[in-house]
C-alpha cells in the first residue's frame, strides 16, 4: 500500500512539473493578457474611428439554383461573420499611422483594429459582434504577419474565441501585400 501510495505521489509531482513547463506554451494563442471593453472605443485619445459612416460589407454568397430563404439567411449570417452586416472599424493609436497611410505598410506591434458589426444601420444599429485584430511579437504568427484575432459579443466584453483563427486567417490570408489588413473602408485623399 505505501508502494502505491509513493508511486501516486511521484506521478502527481512529475504532472504537476510538465503543467508548470509546459502552460505557457499550452497558453500560447489564447488570451493572455487580452481584454476588450467596447465602450473604451468611444476614447477618441486612444482610438480612431477609420470610416465616417458605416461600411457595408458584401459577402461572397453563391446562391446556385434557388432563391434564398430566410433559414438559408440565418444560417449564412450564423457561418460567415460578414454576410449582411456593416462596419464601423476602429484603431489604436500604433495602427493608425499604417491604416491611414497612401499605400500599405506593415503594421508595428501592439497595433489593436476593432471591427464593430452590425446589421442595419438604419434600422436599430446595434452591434451584432466585434471582429479583433492585434499585431503581436515578431514569431507569434508569421505566415499571417503575426496578427491574432479575436472575437467578441454584442455585449462588447465577452470574448469568443481568440488566437490563429482559422475562419478569419482564412480571409486575411489574401491582403499579404497590405499586411494582411483589409483597408476597402479607409478614405485616402
């Protein structure tokens, strides 16, 4: 009994050991030290609103043979985070050199660009989700530029998922010349 005892003893600190080594890089993509308060976007010393009004966003929805019903709307809307929605994009002050820029640069670290989504405008307006992207440190991500999103409920506050999105890599993935950043909605002069 004392045999088993030791050896349930041994395999406890030794698991405990590997989490000790091992959480940072179990953690690693996820949200360390990421927060997000919706309301703080409203703080014009910290943050830029990029578009005057709100963008609309078309999605590319290929609706072969048939019209769309309003199941296939929903379920479309549920799936592709831009189907129908518009967006008023914010930036911190690190983006907002580069966002505003003639032509596309490479974004610094700690760049932060807030994509808040909602349906119609002209109807209630209120926000549907908010799509995060931010520039972390050199190696995060490298085939993505090192960018990590991020996404967060209409509440502003909680998040959804974070890290190397595959769902939002998958579309970013295509701007590489632009720093895999989406500027359609910026007015350049």
């Amino acid at each position: 009994m004392a045999r088993r005892g030791m050896y349930c003893l041994i395999v406890v600190v030794i698991s405990v050991a590997l989490l000790i080594v091992l959480a940072p890089r179990l953690t690693q993509g996820t949200s360390d030290d990421f927060s997000f308060d919706a309301a703080k976007l409203k703080d014009t010393t910290g943050w830029t609103k990029v578009n005057d009004k709100p963008y609309l966003m078309g999605a590319e929805v290929n609706v072969l043979c048939g019209l769309p019903s309003k199941t296939r709307v929903e379920t479309e809307r549920k799936t592709n985070p831009h189907a129908e929605a518009y967006i008023t994009v914010y930036v911190n002050n690190a983006a907002r050199e580069a966002m505003f820029a003639k032509e596309p640069q490479t974004f610094p670290q700690g760049s932060v660009i807030v994509k808040e989504k909602i349906g119609n405008p002209f109807e209630d307006g209120k926000p549907l989700l908010y799509t995060i992207m931010r520039k972390r440190e050199p190696g995060y991500n490298p085939s993505l530029g090192d960018w990590e999103f991020a996404v967060v409920g209409s509440n502003g506050k909680d998040v959804q998922g974070i890290g190397k999105l595959e769902n939002c890599q998958n579309c970013h993935r295509t701007k590489r010349v632009s720093d895999f950043v989406y500027r359609t909605y910026v007015k350049l002069d």
